[in-house]
C-alpha cells in the first residue's frame, strides 16, 4: 500500500470518529436551553478550567483568580488560545469541537502500528472501531472539552515510535518517542505513569530481546533522558523546548560517536537508574493507586473527610460494566483479550502496550476513568483475531467480508451507546443568564461560595474566584458544607468572610488547616455562631451560590461538614429525600422513592414506619424568581419537614435539622437574615446572595 493509499484511509477512518461525534450536536442544537452565545455550550465541568485560562489568555479575565492557570501551564489552554487567534472561531465554539478534531487523530498512530506489520488495514478497521468505542466516546464527545481529549491519542503515538525502535533499531524512531515523552505532560499530565512504565518495560524488552545491538544502549540513554526535569532551567514553554534541543543535541553525539561497549552498559545502568529517580514512577504508580482506593476520613489529625469515594468514577465496576466501557460488549472484551495474547505471541513488541492495558484492567477497582488508556489496544487486538481467523479463508472476497461484518458487529453496540448518550450540558441557560448577572455586580477580586462542582463554571462565566473546585477539593469542603447545612445565619456569613479572608491573606493556603492549626475546631465554630464574633477587614464582596441543581447532591455536599473534626465520627444522622410524586389516593401522596406523605395526618410512612411531620410548606415559584411559600404546621413534636416545589414538581422528606440549613431555607423557601444578606439573583434556578459583613 502506497503513502497516498494510506493517507486516504487515516482521512476516512479520521472522518468517520468525527462524523459519529457529531450526533450529540444534531440532537442538541436546536434546543436553546443548551445555546450560550450562539453556540452549544460545552458538557464537562473541568473543562471550564481550561475556557477560564483561555479567556485569560484572550481576553485578560481572571487576573484576580489565583487558580486559573496562564497559556503556557497546559497544552490545553495553549492550543484552544491559538485555534481561536488563528480560525477566527469564537471560543465557545473551539472548546465546543477542539475534543472531536483532537481525539480523533488517535486513528493515526493505530493505523501507523499496523503498518510497521504490513497489515494496513488490520489498521484501519482497528481505528474504525478504537476511535468511536464506548469509554473513548464518553470522554472524547463534542463538548467533552478536557485533557482527555489526548489521553490515548498520545501515549499510542509514543507506542508507535517505541515500536519502531525495537524492528529497525534505528536511534532516530527513539529520538521521536523521547520527543514525544517529553511533550506528553503539557498534553496530558495525568498519565505521566502509564508513559513512565511504558518507558521502562522498553528498558527491559530492549535488554531482553536486543542486548546485542549497540544502538539498544544509546536508545536506553535517549528515552531515559526524556524523564529528567529541565524546568529549572527554563519556564514553560521554553523548558519543553530546551528539553528537546538537549535530546537533539545527544542524538547527533550518540549517533557520531562511537563509544566503547562497557561505556555504554554503564551510561545506559546510570540513565536507567536516574530516570527511575526523576520520573518518581514508583510514587506516580502507588500514588494514583492508593488515591482511588482511598475512603472516608483521615486518620490522623483531623479527621476531614476523603472526596475521592463520592466521584462516581472512582468507584468499583462491575465486570460487564469494564467491558462496554473497553470493548462496547462483554463478548467484544474476551475477543479483545484473546486477540492481545494472539497479538503479543505473533508480534513480541505489542508487550510495550502491557502498561495501557494494565492500566485499563485497574479500572475494576479505581473507576471508570482508567478504562480509557485500554481501548485502542483492545481495539486493535480484537480486530487483529478477525485478521488471523480469515487467513483460514482462501477467497478474498470472504475475508474481507468477513472482517468487515466481524468489525461492524464490533462498532454496532458502540454506535448505538452513542446514539443514546444523550449527555445535557454542564449548565442550561437560565443557569448561565444567572451567573451572567452575578458578572455584571461583582469586581475580578470577589468571590463566590459555591460546592467545588460549581467552581469553574462560575469562574467562567461571572469572573470571580471561589474557594473549592474541581481540581482544589481538599480540606476545604468542610468549610463549604458546614456553610450549606448550617441553621445558624451568622454561622455562614462569618465563617465565609473568615474563610475568604484567611485564604486571601494567607497566599491561598488551604483555610481549613489554617483556621484549625492552633484551634479546637468545635471551639471556633461556636465562636462563629455569635453574632459579635470580630471579623478580619473586609477586603472584598463575597457571594453565596445556591443552584437548584445542587439539590440532588446535598446529602453528598453535607457529608464532608456533618463531621466530627475531632474524632472523625458523623455528628448526626442527616436524613433528606428528594422525589417526585408518583401517584395520589386523596391526602395520601405516593412518591417515587416509596415514602407516603399524608397531609391530612401530618405524617410518613417511611422504612415501614408512621413518623410525625412538624412542618409542610409548599413553595410556588414566580417568574420574577420570588417563591410563594404556604406554610403548614402539622405536629409541634415531628421528626420530619415535608417541602413541596411545585414548579420543579419535587417533594422533599427531610429531618427538621436539615430543614433549617442555609440551603433549605434560603434556596428553597427565599427564608434569609436581611441583615446578612442580600438577595441579587434569583431565578427557578438558582438564588446567589451577598454578604452583608
């Protein structure tokens, strides 16, 4: 096959995982609540972190927010900042695209290792299908505006090159792939492990299979060399670029010199060893593995609470669950699986994969975010057991068809996840219209208090800062949560200006282990909870978030603030169940969850039991975005509060502790402190007040 011929098919596999990622768009785009600045707003909460930097880059927001990073700190950034200067594109509209025009390329380095065998299009139908499988997909789509967008597009790149190392031993494929080791972190800095141990499974295959080779050693010197740190010498991006001027530069030594063989297993043992320092491979590898099996609360110290198990893709997965998210299918996973053994006994150098499909295995025990690095590999290895078993298939004719059928039956169960994926965007536009108005008021250095889901969005679209995010929820969320579930109204005001000031004043150190350092932690909060309590200066307006949308999560929310910091124990049991109603028998209402509320006595019927209800409010919301609230008193003594939205059509069973929490009170029933604060926005969506104090 030809360079035209192969061109044409990485252009028509690469038109192919674009065109299928754009059904999400043909199903949305004529739905306005999803439509921001005409254009489709994008569907992944981080990926607001990246928009905020660019916006920074473009525009010069954000100055006052110190974790919004510059165009240089993420390759992200950098590449949407020029695809906007350069196209003319709006930025809404590259972060909408840039995830499917980038993602799909990974059809390149499949096609490109099927080549090195002369089985192109053992290529082609493996990109077909790695390109668009399920995992991949999710993390890829239209919209999916985050570094995922290189997460296996890259390291399959560096895999090619390694390959091509270890078949024609040429020193100039290894200078490609140190190359591209060197770029991964500005691309993708979450897989710095995976690239570490592919690195050092190269070391020892090379060793293993090629010890003879004089350029196996010199080799072994350029990857290595790829780990050490330059960033001391140059900032980014110019410290990427020394990199590379350094791996040029030993190139042309390595390759114009001739150095005696015992100096070479020495220099090479030296490299080896200073590049297992360097890469911290060991800590990366153990790092990220204890993150994600981490649970609950720390045990020495105080006993904040961990986030990482309330990620749903931090979790365990089922076994089938592995196996779409891989192979679109159970049965596609054992083929794929069965194809690699195949793959690796026929084509020893496919071992250098071992680290993307370890990686995607560990998915069964760290979540479904791992199983992504996996799915090219299986992609290839399931297409290439079709390869194997057609060469039992003398007419050519059948083979391929048979392949063909064999490949779509492969991508049919991934085509048809797609087609119902149907993912809403982060915000709709009323959220966004709100946010918009909170814009308006608030100056560059305030802040917004808001749960870390939140945190860049409204970075993005009201430039101002907040305390947690998504990538800085540590400590901090206690002080977030407590401020949520509190029934004490100075306890919120003086806690947020408390916290926001330290934060400010103490060069933006996590404020929870600031404030407690020398303090009990149940002293200060009671302390907070007077209303003569000293507040440091003011310094700046802040700004409390409560979106409708937050509703579904606040059981999660109050977990990190309805701790004990003392002891770790769970100060009490919070009861709160949102629901619909799902069918009525005169005053009896049936909601979905299966408890039974009885206006007329005043009660529920929960886990079999009659409970008392102290108070029913139903609440009307208007368009001006005030609520009408008709309130009930039914039992003096009750256990439970009921509360009613109408306009949202939710019915919320709660204990009576949480029903006078900040969020409780002044979301759902606009019940608030004038002397606290002031209500500046309100909307059915979300209420946003600001601190009076």
């Amino acid at each position: 096959m030809n360079t035209i011929q192969l061109i044409g098919l990485m252009l028509l596999a690469y038109a192919f995982s674009f065109a299928i990622r754009l059904i999400w768009v043909f199903q949305f785009h004529n739905e306005p609540s999803f439509i921001w600045n005409n254009e489709l707003m994008i569907n992944t909460n981080d990926g607001y972190f990246f928009a905020a930097g660019a916006q920074q880059a473009l525009e010069g927001l954000h100055i006052g927010n110190p974790r919004v990073f510059g165009m240089w700190d993420y390759g992200t950034i950098a590449i949407t900042t020029f695809l906007v200067k350069i196209t003319g594109f709006s930025l809404e509209t590259v972060t909408l695209y840039m995830p499917a025009v980038i993602s799909s390329l990974v059809v390149v380095p499949i096609i490109l290792i099927a080549r090195l065998y002369k089985k192109t299009l053992w290529g082609f139908f493996a990109a077909l299908l790695g390109s668009i499988t399920w995992s991949y997909y999710n993390r890829t789509m239209v919209g999916y505006y985050d570094t995922d967008m290189f997460s296996a597009m890259a390291p399959m790149l560096i895999l090619f090159f390694l390959m091509k190392s270890t078949m024609d031993v040429n020193l100039k494929s290894t200078l490609y792939a140190s190359i591209a080791i060197v770029l991964y972190p500005f691309l993708y800095d979450q897989g710095l492990a995976i690239v570490a141990a592919m690195s050092l499974l190269y070391f020892i295959y090379m060793i293993v299979y090629h010890k003879n080779e004089e350029n196996t050693y010199k080799s072994i010197i350029l990857v290595a060399l790829s780990a050490f740190p330059i960033s001391w010498v140059a900032l980014s991006p110019y410290s990427y670029l020394v990199h590379i001027a350094v791996l040029i530069g030993i190139y042309f030594v390595l390759n114009a010199t001739k150095i005696k063989e015992q100096m070479l297993y020495v220099l090479s043992l030296v490299m080896v060893l200073a590049f297992l320092y360097f890469s911290n491979m060991i800590g990366l590898i153990f790092g990220k593995v204890l993150l994600y099996l981490s649970s609950g609360t720390k045990e020495e110290g105080l006993h904040f609470y961990s986030v990482i198990q309330t990620v749903r893709e931090a979790g365990d997965i089922p076994f089938s669950t592995f196996a779409q998210r891989i192979s679109g299918s159970v049965v596609g996973m054992i083929i794929a699986l069965i194809g690699y053994v195949v793959l690796v006994v026929r084509h020893r150098a496919f071992i250098l994969a071992l680290p993307l499909i370890g990686i995607g295995m560990f998915a069964l025990w760290g979540g479904l975010r791992f199983t992504v690095y996996a799915v090219p590999v299986a992609a290839m290895s399931a297409i290439y057991l079709f390869f194997v078993i057609a060469e039992q298939i003398q007419e050519n004719k059948a083979k391929y068809l048979f392949i063909t059928m064999a490949t779509a039956l492969m991508i049919y169960p991934n085509i048809t996840h797609i087609i119902e994926y149907k993912v809403p965007t982060v915000l709709n536009k009323a959220e966004v219209e709100d946010l918009d108005k909170l814009n308006q008021m608030a100056d560059v250095k305030d802040y917004t208090l808001a749960w870390w889901d939140y945190g860049y969005p409204i970075w993005y679209y009201s430039d101002t800062s907040t305390l947690i995010d998504g990538g800085k929820h540590n400590n901090d969320n206690f002080i977030i949560s407590k401020i949520m579930q509190t029934p004490s109204p100075e306890l919120a005001v003086n806690f947020a200006r408390l916290a926001v000031e330290t934060y400010v004043d103490s060069n933006y150190a996590v404020v929870a282990n600031t404030l407690f350092k020398d303090k009990n932690p149940n002293v200060l909060l009671s302390e907070l909870s007077d209303a003569n309590y000293t507040l440091p200066k003011k310094s700046r307006d802040i700004y409390l978030y409560l979106p409708y949308r937050m509703m579904g999560i606040f059981p999660t929310v109050a977990v990190f603030g309805n701790i004990n910091l003392n002891t770790g124990k769970e100060e009490r049991n919070m009861e709160f169940y949102p629901s619909s109603p799902a069918s009525q028998q005169g005053s009896k209402v049936l909601l979905r969850n299966g408890i039974i509320f009885d206006s007329a006595k005043g009660d529920i019927e929960i886990r079999g039991q009659h409970i008392s209800v102290y108070r029913f409010d139903s609440v009307q919301s208007k368009p001006n975005g005030k609520s009408l609230v008709e309130s009930q008193l039914s039992h003096i003594d009750g256990e439970f509060c009921v509360v009613y939205l109408q306009s949202y059509n939710q019915m919320i069973v709660m204990d009576r502790k949480t029903y006078n929490s900040t969020y409780v009170q002044m979301f759902m029933l606009d019940n608030y402190d004038k002397n606290l604060f002031e209500l500046v926005v309100s909307s059915p969506y979300s209420k946003i007040y600001k601190l009076k104090k």
